[in-house]
C-alpha cells in the first residue's frame, strides 16, 4: 500500500467519524434541557413512590399485628372452652346449681373480653384483671381445688391504663398447667404491677407461683396440654411485646422464696388523657 493511499485512507475514516457525530449524537445546544418543570414533576413522582413504600410497609405490619392476634385467639380456645363448659355442666349434674352459676358468669366475662379483643388488640388494665380472675376461678374448678391469688398494684398505676389484651394470660395458664401440680398442697400466686423509676409510663409486671419449679416443669408437661404449649404462648406474648415497644421486654426465671417461679413483663402502658 502506497503512502498516498494511507493518507487518503486516515481521511476517509476521520471524515466519517464526524459526520456519524453530528449524525447521532447533536451539539450540546441543540440537546433537550431539564426545565424547572420536569424536575418538579421527577420529584413528585419520586415522593409518590415513597409514600406508596410507606403504605405498603404500613399494611404489612398491620397484618403481622392480626395474624399475631388470631394465632392468640385460636391458642387460648379449643381446650380452655372445652374444659370450661365440662365444668358447668358436671356441677349442674351434680344439683351445684349455685356454683354452675357462678362459673358460668366467670366464663361469660373471661369470653366478653375475649371477643372484643378480637375487635381491639387492647383493652385497660381493669378489664385485664377481670379476665384473670375469671380464668382463675374457671381453671380452679378443673383442678378441683382453690388457688390463692394476690393482686398488687401500686396506687400510682392507673387502672384505666391499656395494655394489650390477654397479654398476662399465657403467664398464668403456663403456672397453673405446669406449676401448680397435685404435689403442690396450697397453690399460691401473686402478681404484682409497679412503676418503673425514670420511667414514665412504664411498668413491671410479676407473676409468682409456689409450683414445682422450672427444672421439674420444664421436664415434665400435662398430659392434658401439647408439650409446646408453654414456648407458644412465650414466643407469643415475645412477639406482641416487640409490637407494643422495641425495648418491652418478657422475662422467665427462678423466683426467691416462697415463691418457685417467676415471670416479668416489662412495657409502657397508654396512660388515660397523657
């Protein structure tokens, strides 16, 4: 190849390549400008997508928070009912009509609220206690003997305070399913309820029992009750706790003396009118 040739060649391309620029790609002056108007609305498309991921995060923990409820729900029923209406029914066989009375009543208010906790997941700490208490005297009668339960409450406690619904529950029904067994002669609770110092709001709130103890209940397990029953209702009342405050905490441990076993539950309770 001649060097007429190379040269003519090496022009030929560079003619090329610049017409293929102006071709394609035009001067920066005749391009497009971003207008204030475009970049309002890039902005508001960008502030509606996070709103919309908002949204979506904000139904997804709601769900969470119902399936949470439901699996509550459908944990307490089925044998609680069961044993519950047995109870009625073999005082009233037995011509104890004042006592198939009473236990009835007991189990209509245990149920009222737990009906309307399916409609609100939070009820005052009033309506809380009531429940317990009617639980208690429904699952006395299936143990066939009284339990004593003291209930201590600091007078700086309101008991118009909300806290979730049946959240005490699991506690207590894991110490009288797995605590208070026939070998225990004066079944004995205690559940006290007192503020946190520095704390507004927030409570500790300690259920005893004088049971077996852990080593014994934790190797040991109802036959009546499914032997997962006590981590359930822990992991349970864990998960709602998380819901209720990221520091909220559950606690089962050793107790002193009298007392065999112990559980904390530490949360913020919704003062009334704060």
């Amino acid at each position: 190849m001649s060097l007429l040739t190379i040269v003519l060649t090496a022009a030929l391309c560079g003619a090329w390549g610049m017409w293929c620029g102006q071709r394609w790609s035009p001067p920066w002056s005749e391009r497009p400008s971003i207008t204030p108007h475009d970049a309002w609305m890039e902005r508001h498309q960008r502030l509606r997508d996070q709103s919309q991921v908002a949204q979506r995060r904000h139904d997804v923990r709601h769900t969470r928070n119902e399936v949470q409820q439901q699996t509550l729900q459908l944990h307490l029923s089925p044998h609680f009912m069961f044993n519950a209406l047995s109870s009625v029914q073999w005082l009233w066989s037995e011509h104890k009509r004042d006592r198939a009375a009473r236990l009835f009543s007991n189990f209509v208010t245990l149920w009222r609220h737990h009906w309307r906790s399916q409609e609100t997941s939070a009820h005052t700490l009033q309506e809380e206690l009531e429940s317990l208490q009617a639980y208690l005297t429904l699952e006395a009668q299936r143990l066939g003997r009284a339990v004593a339960m003291e209930v201590r409450i600091d007078p700086s406690v309101s008991h118009e305070s909300r806290l979730p619904a049946l959240l005490l529950q699991p506690a207590l029904e894991n110490a009288l399913w797995h605590g208070l067994d026939a070998s225990v002669v004066h079944p004995q609770l205690e559940l006290a309820i007192s503020p946190q110092e520095g704390r507004p709001s927030w409570v500790n709130m300690v259920l005893r029992d004088n049971g077996v103890g852990l080593s014994r209940s934790s190797s040991t397990t109802s036959t009546d009750a499914p032997s997962d029953h006590v981590s359930m209702g822990t992991e349970i009342t864990s998960m709602r706790l998380r819901e209720v405050h990221p520091e909220a905490r559950f606690e089962l441990r050793e107790a002193r003396a009298p007392w065999s076993t112990e559980v904390v539950i530490s949360l913020p309770l919704v003062v009334p009118n704060s």
